[in-house]
C-alpha cells in the first residue's frame, strides 16, 4: 500500500507539488498523469526517499522509504532508465543489485528471461536500445519480488509487442495483490491498462477514483438506421439530443429511457450505450 498525505515541494518561491494526497491499496493498478511540468516526477522521488519534502510524507506499507530495512524489498522502482553504467553488461548490472538487496544470483537470469533479455544479458548496456534498457529497468524493479511496483514512463521506447508484455505483466502484478502506480503519457495505453486515476495539474490533485467512474459520461449515445426520426422521436419526449453525423448524444438519459423510446417509435437501433468520455478528453478538461 502507498499512502501519500499532504506533500508539498517548494524551491524558492516556486511550489512545484502542492499538499497532493492520495491512498493506494494492494490489487490495483494507478495511473499518475498529468502535463509536463505538473510535479509528477518530483511526486514520484520524493515517495521514493530522493527529493526531501517540505511538508508532508509518503509511506509505503506503512513505512517511510528511509525507515525502510532494504527497500528494493518493498518496492521496485524504475524512475529513470538511463541511469544505469553503459559499461556494464546487462547481466552484470543486475547481479551487483541482486547482491546489494540480497537476492540470489539465479534470480538475475530469471528476469533477464522474464523481459525478453535472455539473449542480450551479456552484451553491454551501452549498445542497447532505449526499449532494452527500459526492460533492464524493469527486470532491476521487479529483483526482489516487491509487492509495490512504482514505474515512470515505463512504456518509453517499447514497441507494440513490448507494450502488451508490460501491460500483461502489470495486471498479473496487481492480480496477485500487488500496488503498482504508472505513470505515463500514453493515455491509449494508460486507459486500457490501469484501475484508477490519480490526475494532477500545477502540483495539485485535480482528479482521483476508478477509471470507469472518471470517464462515465453524463447520457446517452445512440445510433440508428433513421438517426433524424429518432431524433424527432427523442426530442418529443422531452429529451436534449445533440446530433454528431450519425450518431446522437442524449443528455441525462439512461440507456433504457433511450430503448424504450425507440422501441415505441418503431426506431431501428444500431448502436446504444453510455456517453463514456475518452481518457484524452478527460485528461485535456482536468489539466486545461
């Protein structure tokens, strides 16, 4: 579990996180987003015990990160891919974290098969792709079999293939009780990946809860082989319809209200269901 109550950064004069609360629980996946510049990264190392907060604290299962006995137990963490010696061998960088946090070294070839460097270990970091080292990044984050994973743009540089193996490997994660939280400018694969949002905009929280609740809509949208003549029929019975070329959007109606209509008109219905907003729209209004 992450648990982050009031925590603000400050430089100056400049409040680059602003008192940005949240709490996430075992068995979920979390979306961290927000614009460039909006404190995400400082978010992130400041729960991780890199940058010191001016107020405010995160804990993660309870525990501050420097109260922590061997955190890479705990939590697994990629926040910055590059950040690795490009002299070393992929094997060998995981070997010398593997002995610093305790693990055993059979564990390296492990994971490097596990994110698809099984062929590549003994090759030199420096000659690797950023898709690579991204996958390097995350088989260091997951060394310790940590229930909490914390990840920033973890998807940078990874191919379609690459990034249906993260997507399938985060939801596994968290299946199996583990806290992940992601954060990522791939909105596409952010919604089809995560359980919850946590939304921030100039350091502030400006949006928080399940996915699906954040992006229901407010209505109806509706197609049909005579889209005009539901419209009429829509419209008779009181109801707001906007018309989007073939397709109707009806405000505050329920899907049954919408049928019935339809169905008392004699309307042909190809298409019904709940006005869902997409996650970029959603992402647009909260941080304009």
């Amino acid at each position: 579990m992450i648990t982050v109550t009031g925590l603000t950064k400050r430089y100056a004069d400049n409040t680059v996180v602003g008192d940005v609360s949240f709490a996430l629980e075992p068995g979920t996946v979390t979306g961290f987003l927000g614009p460039n510049g909006a404190g995400k990264t400082t978010t992130l190392r400041m729960i991780t015990g890199l940058v010191a907060p001016t107020a405010g604290e995160a804990r993660i299962g309870g525990r501050r990160w420097v109260d922590l006995p061997n955190p890479a137990a705990i939590a697994g963490t990629l926040l910055d891919a590059g950040a690795v010696h490009p002299g070393r061998t992929g094997r060998t960088h995981l070997a010398i974290l593997a002995a610093t946090i305790g693990v055993p070294a059979r564990r390296v070839d492990e994971l490097l098969d596990l994110v698809g460097l099984g062929n590549a270990g003994r090759r030199r970091i420096g000659g690797y792709s950023l898709g690579m080292r991204q996958r390097l990044g995350i088989a260091a984050a997951l060394l310790a079999d940590p229930p909490v994973l914390i990840l920033d743009e973890p998807a940078n540089g990874l191919d379609p293939e690459g990034i249906r193996w993260m997507r399938e490997l985060l939801r596994e994660r968290a299946d199996r009780g583990g806290t992940v939280l992601l954060s990522s400018h791939l909105l596409g694969e952010v919604e089809h990946t995560v359980d919850r949002l946590v939304v921030i905009g100039a350091g502030k929280v400006v949006a928080d809860g399940p996915i699906g609740a954040l992006l229901a809509g407010d209505g109806v949208r509706v197609r049909a082989v005579d889209a005009g003549a539901l419209a009429g029929s829509l419209q008779a019975a009181g109801l707001t319809v906007s018309v989007e070329g073939p397709a109707l959007t009806v405000a505050g109606a329920t899907a049954e209200q919408v049928g019935r209509i339809a169905a008392a008109g004699g309307h042909v219905l190809t298409d019904l269901r709940a006005a869902d907003r997409g996650l970029e729209d959603l992402f647009f209004q909260l941080t304009a």
